[in-house]
C-alpha cells in the first residue's frame, strides 16, 4: 500500500504560501493569482476531449512552473516555454483551419457561445479562462517581474487555437 503526502500542512494557514523558488509569499500576489487562474483555465480543459490538448495541458502545467520561479531563479527551470510549442500550437491551428474552410465554415460577426452545441460552448468557455491568465500574465509582469515573449505568445496563440476548435466541435444539424 502506498503511502499519499501530507496534503494538509497548515502551512499557509496564515495567508503566506511558497512558490516553486520556495520563497514565501502572500496568498494574493500577483504572482499566486496569475498561477491560479492558469490552474482554473487548465481544469476547464478537462470539460471536454481532444487528441491535442493533453499536449496543451502539459504545456500549460510547465507554463505555470516558470512563472512559480522566481524571476532570479529562473535560469535553471527546465521547462520553459519554447518556440517549439509556439509553432506546435500554430500548425494545431493551421490543420483547424483547414478543416473548416473545406467545410466552407464562414465566421462572420459575433459568436453566440451555445449556439453551435454544448461541447462547443465549454470549449468558448475554456477560451475565457485563457484571456482571463492572459491577462493575469501582464498583470504579474507589470509588478516588475519579467515574462517571456515565448509564455505571452504561446497563451496568446492558445486562445486563437481555443476559438478555431470549438468552431470545429459544433453540432451539425
């Protein structure tokens, strides 16, 4: 039988918690809220499936540790970010778009989310929450903290992927 960490330390019992640098913070940084609205737009992903947003997901868990470090620390965090998933995220993009332009799906005007059906709706959703991170990204780097051009283009592109797949989840009556 295995043996589950200690989930309840108590240790941010007095509003302090600690970041992937271990440096102890207030529950309400900056820092800590921008995490936790990456981590609340990560759960939305799990609403629905798709083959490539496990890869999106993992992306995002990596996204969420180098924001964790301390700017001063982070040339040693591993996972950062790269161009890769960027031009990663660009071709899950590209083949979307592709689909739907043989489809001879048009975008015009102002999207009603639930009109194109239910898995489509929790993907527009899911697409919130990243503008919502997105925001708390630049939210954070304007406290003096340095954030990658690679983190702020791959969130961005990551919303554009959100749009596009959710015009492909719709129902088609």
């Amino acid at each position: 039988m295995s043996k589950l960490p200690e989930i309840s330390t108590k240790r941010g019992d007095s509003g302090m918690t600690s970041n992937y640098s271990n440096e102890r913070l207030p529950k309400n940084s900056a820092q800590i809220k921008c995490i936790g609205k990456i981590d609340t737009f990560n759960a939305s992903l799990g609403l629905f499936q798709d083959e490539y947003l496990p890869t999106v997901q993992e992306v995002l868990v990596r996204l969420m540790g180098e924001i964790a470090t301390a700017e001063f620390n982070r040339s040693w965090y591993k996972g950062k970010i790269t161009q890769e998933d960027i031009q990663s995220l660009e071709d899950e993009c590209a083949k979307i778009k592709k689909r739907l332009e043989k489809e001879d799906y048009k975008i015009e005007g102002w999207v009603r989310y639930g009109g194109e059906g239910q898995i489509s709706a929790f993907i527009d959703l899911s697409s919130k929450f990243c503008r919502e991170a997105e925001i708390a990204i630049y939210d954070f780097e304007g406290i003096d903290n340095k954030i990658s051009s690679e983190i702020k283009g791959y969130i961005n592109r990551l919303s554009d992927y959100l749009y596009l797949l959710a015009r492909n989840y719709r129902e088609i009556s």
